[in-house]
C-alpha cells in the first residue's frame, strides 16, 4: 500500500531557487537526494515509513509531493510545515533587511542578496548528525562517510532513494558498523549516545523563539561529550532556523569579512565575534549573507 500527500506554496519574489537546489546537490552520487531542473526529490522517513518527498518550483509556486510506502493518513498538514521548515520560509529574513538595507557597511551586501534565507536540513536530526559526521574534517570527507552511513544505518523508498536514518534506526546498529562507515571512535559514541537521549525522550530537538529555550537546548547538547559549540551552532543554522548563532569562528566569514572591511590583515575570532555581536538577534543571517560571496551552496 503506498500513499501520496501533496500541497503547494507560494514563494516570495526574490526567492533564491537556484541556492535553494544547490543546497541539495552536494553528494554528486545521488544515493539520497536528487536535483532535475527545477525539483529536487529526496528519501526520508515519514512515521517511520520511507518516504520520496520531491519540491518543485515553477514561477513563484512550490510545489510538494510526498510519496510514502505505507497507508497513511491525508491530506496532512505537517507537509506544509516540513516544505516551508526546508525552504526557509519560517525566516522573517524582510525584517533583517528592512532593518540594515542602510547601512553603511551591510547595506549594500543584503541589496545585492535580497530574499536570501538559510535552507534547512528536513529534520534538525539531520542536521545535528551531518554537523558531528563533519566535524575537523573535509567536506568531501564528510560526504562521502554521510553517504555509506545513509546506506549502511537507513532504508530504501521503493523509488530507489535512500532515507536519512533515524536515531531508532542508528541504536539498532553497533559502534563498529558506525566505524566502518568513516566514522572514528569519538565521533561513533557521540552519535549513539545521541540516539539514545533523543529515543529515550531524555532529549527534545525542539525549540522556541524564546533564547532561554535556546540555552536549555545548547546546554543540553554541550552535556554531551563529542559536541562542541560549533556542532551546536551549525545544527541551531541548519536545522531549526534560529538566525543568531555567532560563527565568528568560520574561516570563510571572516575571510569575507576581510573584503567587506577593505582592510589588509586578516579578521581575528575576536574581531568577528564583537562585529557579529551588533547585529542581534540576525548574526547567523549576516554570516550566511558573508558565505554567499564565494558559494550558492556553501552556507
């Protein structure tokens, strides 16, 4: 028994549809998510079914399919809210913009870029586990073990596409298949023990606007060993659309920074985090704005 949900949204007139695919283009083996022309098709779970969800965008529509191997229950409204979590229309990014389109060293930028938003991993699961998978590593590196680790720990939707795993899925699966996947020995503890909070309800990966929320949840995650700030700041960008994280620790933003200052030596963590530090509560934005200087699918 297989079932098919869909809907459509409206997308705003300076949205970025070309970052938006770029986004998912990464793994050029196409194991998990493929991008035709204007879609992108994607394997995922869905009540812990597998599941091809495919966005299409023609115009300024976009247009949702859901395609689960299972009988399940629709029309659901929880694909509207997954399709505009991974298209980033959850971001009020027009505020941002109205706030600094004059100023004098950002104006300019956020002028040229208009409309950009962060897009989002379909889970901030994902989005947490890609963040340790690539920890100190190449981003090659960490395509290629997220791509044996899909295969190895996730299943196949009947239309071929692999579906990101789920922390169920992961505790059914031991250290050493996680080791043989690439991962190291700190990073394949961090993952299961990870699973196992999440699973056992002790862990929530769910937040509010409000920042003490976010604290909870930062805390929470520094409680475990292998997870540092800049897996939680990723995961925070990635994954639950929160625009604050401070990523002055970033080569790339500082380095765009440099350009933006016309200034001969390099931008210091220092420097980053206290010019980063004005521009509460959007530095995370800021920062992707600085990415997007070198790269449509790098931020």
């Amino acid at each position: 028994m297989k079932t098919t949900l869909s809907t459509k949204i409206a997308l705003p007139d300076n949205y970025h549809i070309h970052d938006f695919f770029a986004f998912h283009q990464r793994d050029k083996q196409n194991i998990a998510e493929i991008v035709e022309q204007n879609k992108v098709r994607k394997g995922m779970m869905w009540d812990d079914k597998p599941a091809e969800l495919t966005i299409a965008i023609n115009a300024k529509t976009a247009h949702i399919q859901l395609k689960v191997d299972s009988d399940t229950t629709g029309p659901d409204e929880r694909l509207s809210a997954l399709a505009s979590h991974m298209l980033g229309l959850l971001q009020p990014v027009h505020l941002f913009e109205c706030l600094y389109k004059e100023h004098p060293i950002i104006g300019s930028l956020i002028a040229r870029q208009s409309g950009l938003r962060i897009y989002q991993s379909a889970t901030p699961f994902e989005a947490l586990s890609w963040a340790v998978i690539g920890q100190q590593i190449s981003v090659s590196a960490a395509i290629s073990i997220r791509r044996r680790f899909i295969q190895a720990m996730g299943v196949q939707h009947s239309s071929g596409l692999w579906c990101f795993p789920t922390a169920r899925q992961i505790l059914n699966h031991s250290e050493d298949e996680l080791r043989q996947c690439g991962f190291s020995v700190s990073k394949a503890k961090t993952l299961l023990h990870l699973s196992q909070l999440i699973e056992s309800g002790e862990l929530a990966l769910a937040i509010s606007d409000d920042e003490q929320d976010i604290q909870q949840l930062t805390d929470n995650l520094l409680a475990i060993k292998g997870i540092g700030m800049w897996t939680i700041n990723y995961s925070l960008l990635r994954g639950f659309n929160y625009l604050n994280g401070s990523l002055h620790g970033d080569v790339a933003v500082r380095r765009n920074m440099q350009r933006l200052f016309n200034q001969n030596e390099k931008v210091s963590r220092e420097q980053a985090e206290k010019w980063l530090a004005d521009f509460t509560p959007w530095k995370a934005l800021l920062a992707a704005h600085l990415w997007r200087q070198e790269s449509s699918a790098g931020y």
